[in-house]
C-alpha cells in the first residue's frame, strides 16, 4: 500500500428527514392507540468543499488515512410540515433558506488489509457546519406569508465509523 496527499475540491450535497409522531390513548385503558404524524422536516445543506487527505503506510497492511476540510460556504434549506395544525399550509407550513455559512470536517482511520482486496477500517469523524443567515417563511392556510429573519443553523456531528471494503 503505496502513501500519499491528495487536495480535495468539491461539492457536497446531504440531506436528512425527520418524522415526529405522536400515540394517543383513549379511554378505557384497553382501548387501542392511535397513532399520528405530527411533523415532517426535511433538510438539504449544499457546501463548497476545499482541503487535503492523506494515506500513510505504517506496516505491511497497516495505513493511516486522515484528511482536514474546510467548508467556505454554504447554502441550507428546510422544510417542515405540521400535520396537527390546521391553520398551517400542509406543503409545507415552513420554509427556511440560508447561505453565506462555513464549516469543517475532520476524520482519522486505520485500515488493516485482512485478504488480498479486502480492507477493514475503523476512525473517528468530526463535523461542524453552519447556515449563515437567511428567512423562516410561514404559510398560514388563510394565504398569504409571514417572514422573519433566520439567524443561524448550525450542526455538529461526531462520532466513530467503521467500514469494510473490496478493491477491484
């Protein structure tokens, strides 16, 4: 296994969903749940990417892989639809956009060939992203949209990864 610097320069796109749901009981206590959708979010962030990654031999099947980037800008939009409120549009009730944001990620593995092509990789992974400044839009069903300024989004993600791998 052969080491190296590679400079990174991309584009990512990530987008997550969440549903919250609500159970309610009714009385008496046999009776059956019912269950709810209460809201439905939907994220995409969009981020320039710019940085450097690394490979370094340490044995004969041992490598060390790291790599640093920043995130000089970025654009977040999200969704939410809430399915409770009946004053609210269903598609979707709110709308935020903001741009102008940056970030970073960092991440550190070691990767062990076990076979021939087959590698195993475990590391830890470190992501700290932000919106920038934008609006929160509401959509009343009586028409028309109430805007207001949206500060900031900000996301921090961490946490340990492994992974396994083929090399064709």
């Amino acid at each position: 296994i052969k080491g190296g610097i590679d400079l990174i320069v991309g584009y990512q796109f990530w987008q997550e969903r969440y549903v919250a749901s609500v159970v309610t009981y009714l009385l008496p206590p046999l009776a059956s749940p019912i269950a709810a959708k209460a809201i439905t979010q939907t994220n995409d962030w969009h981020s320039l990417r710019l940085g450097a990654q690394t490979t370094i031999p340490v044995m004969g099947r041992v490598t060390v892989h790291a790599s640093a980037v920043y995130i000089p800008v970025s654009y977040y939009r999200s969704e939410d639809i809430h399915h409770l409120r009946p004053s609210l549009r269903q598609d979707p009730s709110f709308l935020t956009t903001a741009s102008g944001g940056n970030g970073v990620q960092l991440e550190a593995s070691l990767q062990v060939r076990v076979w021939e092509r087959l590698f195993l990789e475990g590391g830890y992974r470190y992501w700290d992203i932000r919106s920038g400044s934008g609006t929160v839009s509401a959509y009343p069903t009586t028409g028309g949209v109430a805007v207001e300024p949206h500060n900031d989004e900000h996301t921090k993600r961490q946490g340990v990864f492994f992974g396994a791998s083929w090399v064709f």
